[in-house]
C-alpha cells in the first residue's frame, strides 16, 4: 500500500520503497501546480518502486500519466531512477542541474570497462592492500562488466538553473544550488507562507542535503575521465585537486540555514522543522571529526589506512567491500579538505600516496 503524506497548501509526500536498503525508502514530493502535478524527485527504478508510486498518486486522484514535470534534487538512482519512466508514461519534461546532468552524460557513454579501470587506479593510489584490488582486476580480465544503476538513467531535458525561479504556473519555486553531495545537488525552496503559518520563510525540499537523523555520503566527485586519476606518476597525482566537495558541502549548509525555512522537507526520514539547528549540529559534527582526522595524521598514512582508522557505524571488519569503497572516497574528500585547509599536506614519493598532519 501506497503511504501517502499532505503537508498542505498543495504539496504530498509518497513513500516509495528503495529495494534492499537500510534507508527504506524515499519521500517522492508531488507539488500542485495550475499547469499539472509536478514530481521532486521518483523513486529506484525497481517494479515495486515504480508500482507503489502509481498506487499513491492514484491515491491523490492523479496519475503517473498526468505529471507535467519532474525536478530532480540529484543524479543518484534512488532519486533519479524513475525519471524516465515518468516522462515515457506522461511526456512530462525532467529538470537537473547541469553538473549532475554531466554525470548521468558520462556514465551513461562509459565504455566497458573504463569505470572498472578508473577504480582499481584509484583504490591502488590510496593504498587499498592487494587482497582488495584482486577481484577488481579479476572482473575486468573477464572481461565481465558491473552493472552500474545509472548506467541506464534519463538524461534530462531541461536545466535547472541556481538562483531562479522554476518555470512552474501558479508556485514559487527557487532552486538553491548545493553542491556537496553530489556536485549538481539543488534544494528547492518554495518561497511561499507555510500553510499552518508556521515561523519561518515557506518550505524547504532538501533531497539529500539536509536530513533529520543522518548525514549524506561526502566523497570526492567521481570522474572517470580524470586522467590525473589513472596516471600513476606520483608528481600527477600531486596535482590532481578535484574540487573540495567537503568544503562545498559546509558552505551549501549555511547557504540552506539563512534561508531559515518553515519546514524541511527531506528525500528521506521524515520532515521537521528548525533547519539551522540541524545545521549546527551537522557542521559542528564535521569540524570534530576534521580535528579528530588531523590527529590521526600525526603519523603519514593514506586514505586507505586513514579509512580503517575513522570512525563508522560498525567496525571495519564488518564493513562490506562496496561500503568500503565508499569509505575510502569519504577518506579522500576530507583528506582534500585538511591539504585546503593547511591542515595536511601530502608526502612526495612513489607508491601510494600518504598523507601528513601540518
Ligand atoms: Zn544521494
Ligand atoms: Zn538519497
């Protein structure tokens, strides 16, 4: 069964199931508009995803085929994955910032085996120890490719451009550029009274920016094309320096908390209210563990080894080899962050890189 919330003034929310994952499930938000309902964000694209969100907007006496438009807060699948199911059901446009519409371009063209390469260079370059790196190679010897959610995700058709307005009759919709997450991830701020006048300017749709409970995934903005990447001369590595999305993320949290909205409407857990209070836990949270990474580079080490050493929601030993991968990127972003920072600087030489506290 569909589980269906209204905020009010013209906005539900839809709870569409992410298929073996923890998170549960995202919250779909379907905004009223003169022109027709608009869609934030879809759902994984999985049957019983794209049936539970049919379910709920027959629910709402609408349907997948009268959706007019689909604004998208990030590329990740289980936000973007039915966005080409809804615009095939209903001819509905699909908005996206422009950096993340460049991710979805690029993996969607990547050859067989290119991303496989770009990881194993990666994973090599932060010290990943061999039993890890095997099955890496093994796979693309095989010739066998993994199969990537976003390898068949809509490209959308229209921008959304920060700052402005969305093209929506009868709303007030701006899109808020927080890249962090993602290097294209919007919120989109409905500039209107809160329906229950709540304190507050109108109603944030935060994605994954700003949630209740958790803090989202910052690692470094992925690039397979990046050749400084996949050059292994430690000199290149020296100069890659793609971005800061750590440093992104912190300035797109205070962007979100002066714009002091009402109320929060994330892409998971639940709404709530007081964004900047959840602001100054999420940057105070992310300046202890800065403190507490730069202590453990008192000795060099490199962000595999600096991965291993962090604090996460289970030991190391228990971490699943994907989650690893994940962590190891989340290593990398705030080991970028400390070198922008002057807090560490990398240590010149061959072999993996490490990295030491200044
Ligand atoms: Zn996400
Ligand atoms: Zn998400």
């Amino acid at each position: 069964m569909a589980q269906v919330t209204g905020h009010g003034g013209g906005v539900w929310s839809l709870k569409v199931p992410i298929p073996d994952n923890p998170l549960g499930h995202t919250l779909v938000h379907l905004l009223d508009t003169d022109a027709g309902p608009v869609l934030i964000d879809t759902g994984w694209d999985d049957p019983t995803s794209w049936d539970t969100l049919s379910d709920g907007l027959r629910a709402l006496g609408t349907s997948v085929h009268d959706i007019h438009g689909v604004v998208i807060t990030h590329h990740h699948p289980d936000h973007h994955g039915l966005s080409g199911r809804v615009r095939e059901a209903s001819g509905a446009w699909i908005a996206m910032h422009a950096a993340d519409t460049e991710v979805v371009r690029r993996t969607r063209a990547s050859r067989p085996g290119v991303w496989l390469g770009y990881l194993t260079a990666k994973l090599t370059a932060a010290g990943a120890p061999e039993e890890h790196l095997a099955p890496l190679r093994a796979a693309r010897a095989s010739g066998r490719t993994r199969t990537l959610p976003g390898l068949r995700a809509a490209l959308p058709d229209r921008e959304i451009v920060p700052g402005d307005l969305l093209p929506l009759a009868g709303r007030r919709l701006r899109a808020i550029w927080t890249p962090g997450h993602t290097p294209g991830h919007v919120c989109l701020h409905l500039e209107e009274t809160h329906p229950a006048r709540l304190p507050g300017n109108g109603r944030l749709f935060s994605g994954d920016h700003l949630l209740p409970g958790i803090t989202p995934h910052i690692g470094l903005y992925e690039d397979p094309d990046d050749t400084t990447v996949t050059d292994p001369s430690p000199s290149s590595r020296l100069r890659s320096s793609r971005g800061d999305p750590i440093g992104d993320y912190l300035d797109s949290l205070e962007r979100v908390a002066r714009l002091a909205p009402a109320e929060v409407l994330p892409a998971h857990q639940h709404a709530f209210t007081d964004a900047p209070a959840r602001v100054r836990e999420l940057l105070d949270h992310h300046e202890e563990r800065l403190t507490g990474l730069r202590a453990l580079l008192a000795t060099p080490l490199t962000a595999w080894q600096l991965a291993e050493r962090m604090e996460w929601n289970r030991p190391w030993d228990e971490i699943s080899y994907g989650s690893r991968n994940i962590a190891v990127s989340e290593a990398e972003a705030h080991l970028r962050r400390l070198v922008k920072l002057g807090h560490a600087e990398a240590v010149p030489g061959d072999g993996p890189l490490t990295y030491v506290a200044v």
